[in-house]
C-alpha cells in the first residue's frame, strides 16, 4: 500500500486478500482449522517454520484484518486480538511478568484492571504500586529494583485525568520498564502512545472501535516481540476474539474517525454548556481549559474524547434521582455506543473499591459519567438538563 497515504486511508483500504470469489468486502472465515497440502507442511506450521495458519485459537485471517488495522492507526509493529479488552489487559500481564516482578500503575483504572492487580495476580507473588497519575515526577520514587512494567490509562476510568505520555516514556527508557497504556477512552484515532514511547497499546474494542453495543472483544498492539509472548500466551491458554466478532470489528474500524469526530464535537458542547449549570459542582472534560491537565490533553490527543464527567450537587442521592429521570440517554454497563450512556460510577463500575479508594481518585459519590453518543446535540443537552432539574427539585 502506497505510504503517503493518509493513515485513515490505510485502515479503510487495509484488507485480507480476496478469494477467487472477488468478494468487495473481506469474507467470514468461520472455520475452527485449517488444510495443509503435505505432512512435511503440517510439521513446519506446527514448529513456526512457516506462516501456514493451524487452528482458529490461534490465529484467523479475521483477526489479521482487525489487528493490521489497529496496528496501522497505532503506529504499531504488531498485535493480537482477544476475546475481551480485559482478556487482552490480563493475557499482557500473564505473559511478560514472572513471580516476584514489581508493576507500577496510575491509581486510576478501571474497576475490573483494579481487581486483577489486588485479588489475583497476588496469588503469583507479583506485586503492583499505585501512584497519582498526573504526578509523573513522583513515579521515579516508587521505581523498585524488581519493576518490570508500568501500567496507566490515559484520560483515565472514569475521572478522565491526564498523563502526561512524554515523560512516562522518558520515565520507562530510563529504567528499562515495559509501558504498557490502556488506550480505550481515547481510541487509536484520538491519541497514538506508541509515539511517545509506549511498549504496548491496549483496547477494549467493545467500546468505540466497535462503537454500537453489537460486540465484545479486545486488542494488545506493540513491539514485535512483546506481541509475541502474548500471542504464545494466549494460543496455549485460550483467550481468543471468534472470527464472526472480529470480522465486525474489523469494519467498525473503517468509521471510526468519522464517529470519534462526531463524538468529540458533542462532548464538548456538553461539557461547556455543563460548566454554566449551577447545578453542577465541577465538570471534567480533557478540552476544557478549566481541566489541570489541559494542555498535556492538548499535546497528545488531537481532540477531548467522547467521555464527559461531573460533580452533581446533592450527592449520591441526587445522582440517583438524576439516573432515574434519564429519557433519552441509556442506562447500561458499557460506553462507546451510538448512544448516549450515562452511569454512576461509585455504584457500578468501581463499587467493589473501597469508599477511600474511590475518593483518592476522585470519585465521589455524585460523580455522574456521560458517554456522549451519535443523538443530536440539543437532544442530548436537553435530556440532562431536565433530568438535572428534577433532581433538584426532589432533592
């Protein structure tokens, strides 16, 4: 493919190769194996000596469409695609930390990440850290002779704080570490970390990359050689995206510019005509100047994201109160959709933290996270300005 096309370009145009069919768009390879032409065929597939592929575990043509476009947005050498953004997060984790390794994370992360690093990974002797995430220069304290990764989202779950990608890589060169950046919130279109020193890139592909409910799956995107651990992982132990999913995500990718521009310019909307609300006590949106890490958000995403967050006044139970008289925007265990999602983060998402764990984040209790979806705009605004009325005057 010509490379000075536009990177948008490369991932609309990227495609597995046609059958003799001449199919326009690339065919489902709903197949659990594969045909070799020879025994000697056979062995070399098995022993790596050639790219054959073997079993739809390991690897299919689907995944490879899904994965090379990811990779061509990330600026990635490889990937591997996984049945869940959380299959990807763990299977990392799995495959390239041993028994008595160290790893650093930003102590804001998604609720099910949180668990991973207290409840399970434990149980191997690997230890993590939490540091402040926007407090880069106090990360190098917490840097311990056994640290193998560094782990950070980037804006984060679901506070949308901001750190900084530049001095977290210089961070990682300097001590030899593996970063390793949930890209989620962001998408591969709003924010590349792999240009700012990032190992591996993960996402959560149920969210914006498929970008309409329709699917779960996940990606892990990186050096080449990291990526190979990983998929030797994963081969052997399971956690694989069904072609069918990943076929879907693979167009998904296609619209994805148009749908995060979309998304971006709505946010926005939201988010300033939310600052003028005295109803509100704080709104968090990365593109507001009013956000302390503005101008990092401004150097390293090329627009604020679709995820809006705020403070409502009256606590959790005015937050309640709020959810409940929703009518256009959805309630429901996801973001990224079509749709506009609202949900109460200190009772969903990140309820199995404790209440200090959810206030060293920023998480209080009428904390209010608005994934702002495809409706148009003055819909959107006027549904939670109503819904924000009622829970005032119920309150």
């Amino acid at each position: 493919m010509n490379s000075k096309l536009h990177t948008q370009t490369k991932v609309v145009r990227t495609q597995i190769p046609r059958t003799e069919a001449g199919e326009h768009s690339a065919p489902l390879y709903l197949t659990s194996s594969f045909l070799f032409e020879s025994a000697e065929e056979m062995a070399d597939a098995f022993a790596d000596r050639n790219d054959h592929l073997i079993y739809s575990r390991f690897d299919n043509p689907n995944f490879t469409e899904f994965t090379d476009k990811i990779c061509a947005m990330e600026g990635a050498e490889a990937g591997h695609a996984t049945a869940s953004g959380m299959a990807a997060v763990f299977s990392t984790f799995a495959a390239l930390c041993k028994a008595g390794d160290h790893i650093l994370s930003c102590r804001s992360i998604f609720g099910s990440t949180h668990t991973v690093f207290t409840k399970i990974l434990p149980k191997w002797n690997i230890e993590t850290s939490y540091v402040d995430g926007p407090d880069v220069k106090s990360w190098s304290d917490s840097v311990k002779p056994n640290t193998k990764m560094l782990y950070i989202e980037t804006p984060t779950n679901p506070g949308l704080e901001i750190i900084d990608l530049q001095l977290v890589g210089e961070l990682c060169a300097k001590h030899n570490l593996i970063l390793v950046v949930d890209n989620c919130f962001a998408s591969p279109y709003l924010q590349q970390p792999a240009k700012f020193g990032a190992d591996l890139i993960i996402h959560s592909a149920t969210k914006f990359i498929d970008g309409q409910g329709r699917t779960v799956g996940g990606a892990v995107v990186g050096r080449a050689d990291l990526i190979k651990e990983i998929r030797t992982f994963c081969r052997s132990t399971g956690p694989a995206l069904s072609p069918f999913n990943a076929w879907l995500l693979s167009k998904s990718m296609e619209t994805l510019a148009v749908r995060m521009d979309r998304h971006c310019a709505s946010a926005l909307a939201l988010a300033e005509k939310l600052e003028a609300n005295s109803q509100i006590e704080k709104v968090i949106y990365p593109f507001l100047s009013s956000h302390p890490g503005y101008a990092t958000a401004k150097k390293q995403m090329s627009q604020g994201g679709a995820l809006v967050a705020f403070i409502i006044k009256g606590g959790i139970d005015a937050g309640r109160k709020f959810l409940n008289n929703l009518k256009l925007s959805t309630l429901t265990a996801n973001l990224g959709d079509s749709r506009t999602i609202v949900s109460h983060p200190a009772s969903t998402t990140h309820a199995k933290l404790s209440e200090q764990e959810r206030l060293s984040v920023g998480i209080l209790p009428g904390m209010i996270r608005v994934s702002v979806g495809l409706e148009h705009i003055e819909d959107i605004i006027v549904d939670i300005e109503q819904a924000l009325e009622f829970s005032m005057k119920r309150g």
